[in-house]
C-alpha cells in the first residue's frame, strides 16, 4: 500500500474533537463518540466473551470498534471477521518485540579513541 495523504476534520457527531482521516469516503468520528456507541450490552455468550476485551483495547484500534459496532448493528459476524478481531485484540494484548535480522547479527561499536596531542 502506498502513501495516503491524511488530514484532520471534526468529529460529526460532536463537533469537538479533530479526526485523522484518510480517505474522502472516511466518516469522520472521534474515539469517544465510538466508545459510546459500542458501549452497549451483548446478549450472544459467545460473542460476550470474545468482546470482553480491555477498554483500552479499543481505544487503541479503530479496527476493533468497527467489528464491534457492526456486529451491534447487523447482530452477526462472518467467520473472516470474528478470525481478524481474534487475531488483532492479542497482538495488541501482548505486543512482540520484533527485531530485524540486523540487530540481531549487530556487534557493539567500538569506542572512539582519543587524539594523541
């Protein structure tokens, strides 16, 4: 993917708070406007146990409050959806640390030495 240009625009539904957005087609909204919308009970055991994430989980990412909300709005997921939100709620609750192949195979540099006078 290539570079998309970003810009800030109000939140619709406050008016408040700024929103990065990225594309024309984008509905600006903020993550407090969406918190609010998710923030509704979910009768489906099992879909109350995969949404029992951190808060802060979905602060993070936009992408968990999407699946989120669809599924409050259509009151179902396709298996392509539940796999992803799976996938992404336990990469960002518990973050790798990745290091390139450089890094590893990285010796310390050597202390500069002193000009003799």
């Amino acid at each position: 993917m290539g570079w998309r240009p970003k810009y800030k625009q109000l939140c619709a539904i406050c008016k408040k708070s700024h929103v990065l957005i990225i594309s024309r087609g984008q509905f600006p909204i903020c993550t407090a406007c969406s918190m609010k919308q998710i923030n509704q009970p979910i009768e489906d055991e099992k879909f109350k146990a995969m949404f029992g994430i951190d808060q802060k989980l979905y602060e993070q990412s936009s992408f968990l409050r999407s699946i989120k909300y669809n599924y409050l709005r259509f009151g179902s997921l396709s298996d392509r959806q539940v796999e992803m939100f799976k996938k992404v709620a336990a990469e960002l609750a518990a973050p790798k640390k990745e290091e390139s192949a450089d890094e590893k195979t990285k010796k310390p540099k050597p202390k500069a030495k002193k000009p003799k006078k």
